[in-house]
C-alpha cells in the first residue's frame, strides 16, 4: 500500500490534532513518523496509530479535492432556468422567443462543501 502521508506536510489526527509529518520511507510497519505538539508519534502506511485503525492518534488521509464549476444561469420570463458553461451562451441562446427576466448569474458549485 502506497503511502499517502508526505514527509513536510502537515495533517489531523481523528481527534484533530495538527500532525507534522517528518519522514515515511516505507520501512518497517510504522513507518510514518511525525510529531504532534512537539512529541514524537509513529503510525502504519495508512495513518493507523495501533494495529487496527480507530485511535484518537490515527492520521486522517487528506480530503479529497473538491470538484469546482463554474455556470452560468439564466432565468426566463415562464419561470424556467437553464445553465450553460459560459456567460457568452448564457446571454445569447434564444429561448422561443422568451425574455429573461434577470441579468445572468454566475453560480460556482462546490462538491462537499457542508451545508450545500
């Protein structure tokens, strides 16, 4: 299993706690070496503290990055909204002859932001 915790960068522990991680070289089965507070932690390739993950201690993989789009959202004068990829789109596609009735608006989605 390949390690995701990098030697310089600094992650949370399951209770969060700031965790500098100094070195993980692969070797030996805790191989993930860090401090927290300034005191020296070990953990396994996959940020298990004990055997079995489910510490306090356990080093909590980085979050996924976040999935962003940007579109552009027009609102006609019968009530329906149409996004489109570009503010170019967005004000130029006719829609039957139907008025939008606000200017465009630009709408930047965020996956897994809390509360959304």
């Amino acid at each position: 299993m390949e390690c995701v915790f990098k030697p310089g960068q600094t992650y949370k522990t399951r209770d969060g706690r700031e965790v500098s991680v100094y070195r993980s070289d692969g070797s030996g089965l805790f191989s993930v070496r860090g401090a927290i507070g300034g005191v020296p932690f070990r953990w396994r390739n996959d940020g298990a503290y004990h055997m079995k993950r489910g510490s306090p201690c356990d080093l909590m993989p980085p979050a996924p990055p976040r999935i962003r789009e940007k579109v552009w959202v027009a609102i006609y004068s019968d009530g329906q909204m149409y996004m489109y990829k570009s503010e170019l789109n967005a004000r130029s596609m006719p829609r039957g002859g139907l008025l939008r009735i606000v200017p465009c608006l630009l709408i930047e989605i965020v996956d897994g932001e809390p509360g959304v």
